[in-house]
C-alpha cells in the first residue's frame, strides 16, 4: 500500500466521523456551496496525503 492509498483510506476513516463531517458539509444548496465544501475535502485529504508523506521522508532519512 502506497502513501497515496493509506491517506485516502484515512480521509474516508475520518469523513465517517460526525465532527469532521460537520465541517466539511456545504452551507447550502446552491451550487458555489458544494463547490466550496468541495475544495475543503480536497484540502483535507492533501493535508492528510502531505503529513504521510513528510513523515516518510524522514523515516527515510
């Protein structure tokens, strides 16, 4: 398993968690809502994919 694929899994781990949930949800129903709560997921996951890798890198070291 990749550093890729260990992160998505954690990012889907984490999305089944009401909390998270909560802020990741759109504030409506319009369509720059869900663009919006769109662009936050995806900064979650890079986040998540960014400290995996980071981590990585100095086991490596």
């Amino acid at each position: 398993m990749d550093i890729r694929e260990i992160a998505k899994e954690l990012a889907v781990a984490c999305l089944s968690h009401e909390n998270v949930v909560a802020y990741l949800r759109p504030r409506g129903t319009e369509k720059n809502h869900a663009a919006e709560a769109g662009e936050r997921v995806g900064e979650f996951y890079n986040a998540i994919w960014r400290a995996l890798r980071q981590e990585s890198s100095t086991l490596t070291e």
